[in-house]
C-alpha cells in the first residue's frame, strides 16, 4: 500500500474515530519529518501525511509508532496518531477602516487581489511577514506588515487604499549582510552591513545607492531617514541598478532588517 492510499485510509479512519468532518488534506502541508527521537525506526527518514483536523492542528493520517522513553527504558507504543500544532499564516483585508465592510482572508501570496475587494483600508495580520503592493502582479508601492492590527492605511505608511497584490517574506533566523554600493553594476564606494542604519547619509557619506548585493536575509529599503518614505523589499540577490529593486530613484534613506517572528 502507498502512501497515498493509506493516507486516504487513515483520514476516513480519523473521521470516524474523531467524528470531525472537518478532517480534510493539509492546504499547504503535505508532510512532516519524523526524526528517531519521537518517532518509530521506520518513520524516522520518511515524511508523514498530514492532515488539518480544525483548531490550527494538523494529524498524522495513519498510524505511527512512537517511542516513548522511561528512564532508560524505551518503550514502543503502537497506533497512535500525532497531532501537530501549526501557526496559520493569515492576513485579512478590509475595505473600510476599523476593519467594516468586506474582507478577504488571505494564507500565502497573490498575484492578484482586485476580485476580491475594491479598496482597502484597514489590515489584520494574524501571523507571517507580509508584503503589499499597490498595483497587481507585485509592482506599485510597497509596504512591509507584521503580525498586528493597521485601523487605516496611514498606519502601514500607504499613499492611498490600492492593495493589489502580496506576497509572503520567509521568516529569516540567520545572519544578516548586505553590501551597498555607490555606483551601478557593484562599482564605487562599497560598504557592508550586518545590522540596520536608520541614516545612510551618517554612515555611507551618499545619499544614493545605485546597486546592491544582499548576501544574507530580507531586507527593507526606505527613502527617507528613520525607515520613512517609500519602501523597497530586498530578497537575497544582487540588484545592479536601483529599478531592479523598484524604485524610480536612486535616493535611499534607511535599511533594516526583516527578523519579526510569526
């Protein structure tokens, strides 16, 4: 028997055993690695089916043995399912402030958000780092959101109530390094950074950086000083002219990381 036949032979089974029919495939999960130290010998390099039982848990859809250690004596418990619990990336939108009128939940990126709101004026954001643009297919006015509650669009500093797309920033926990550059193509004046810079102008003696190389991390560009202005959201790459990170100019005033935990 395959997984895939035994995943749909656990999930009936959980149905019946747990009476929720709310048991369904996992949306964005489709496994979990088992390692040796919870789980059975057999499991501990494959990846378990995993299924959403309700409540933010995801269930193993068949039966694992689990290995239970008492003492120095190791146990071996047959048939039971493990359950997971998971943090639902979710953002939701609002056409109008203080979170009235239509809303739009949202669990990973879109291209394109304009057939679900016409406006948006107020943002929850449940859990993830997320980034919205004003225009679709990710282009327009950024903003950087992290979890918390934005009662109108001045909050997240937008320019007006246009979101049309968005897009999900992984979360980062290594190190952080960028090097910026005076001139296009990585020449000039270069100078690597490790943490964030609230002036550029203080520290890089420029006010505009015309290329960059981000080594390490997510990052967030900001034209003015004090992370103010337009923002730029910088994946790991090398970007050699500023258009390459959607701005028109090269003016850039702040930088800083993007380290918030979901």
């Amino acid at each position: 028997m395959d997984w895939r036949t035994a995943a749909n032979t656990g999930i009936d089974l959980l149905r019946r055993n747990t009476g929720d029919r709310r048991c369904q495939q996992a949306p964005t999960l489709s496994g979990f690695p088992g390692t040796g130290h919870h789980l059975g010998k057999e499991a501990a390099h494959t990846w378990l089916p995993l299924y959403y039982l309700g409540n933010n848990q995801l269930i193993s859809a068949v039966p694992v043995r689990v290995v239970s250690k008492i003492g120095k004596t190791f146990c071996n418990l047959h048939n039971f399912y493990i359950v997971f619990s998971i943090a639902v990336l979710q953002i939701i939108f609002y056409e109008d402030r203080n979170f009235q009128g239509r809303s739009h939940e949202c669990h990973s990126e879109c291209p394109d958000l304009s057939s679900y709101f016409r406006r948006c004026n107020s943002i929850r954001v449940e859990s993830g780092n997320w980034i919205l643009y004003e225009l679709p297919n990710y282009r327009g006015h950024q903003y950087f959101l992290h979890r918390g509650e934005y009662p109108d669009f001045q909050q997240w500093m937008g320019y007006n109530d246009s979101i049309r797309s968005v897009r999900l920033s992984p979360q980062h926990q290594g190190s952080f390094r960028i090097r910026i550059y005076e001139r296009e193509d990585f020449r000039g004046q270069m100078m690597e950074f490790t943490e964030d810079c609230p002036n550029v102008y203080e520290r890089f003696r420029y006010h505009d950086i015309h290329s960059v190389h981000v080594h390490d991390g997510f990052w967030m560009f900001y034209e003015e000083s004090n992370y103010k202005g337009r923002q730029y959201y910088l994946r790991p790459g090398e970007y050699r002219r500023y258009s390459d990170w959607g701005a028109t100019s090269p003016r850039i005033g702040s930088f800083r990381r993007l380290h918030h935990l979901y």
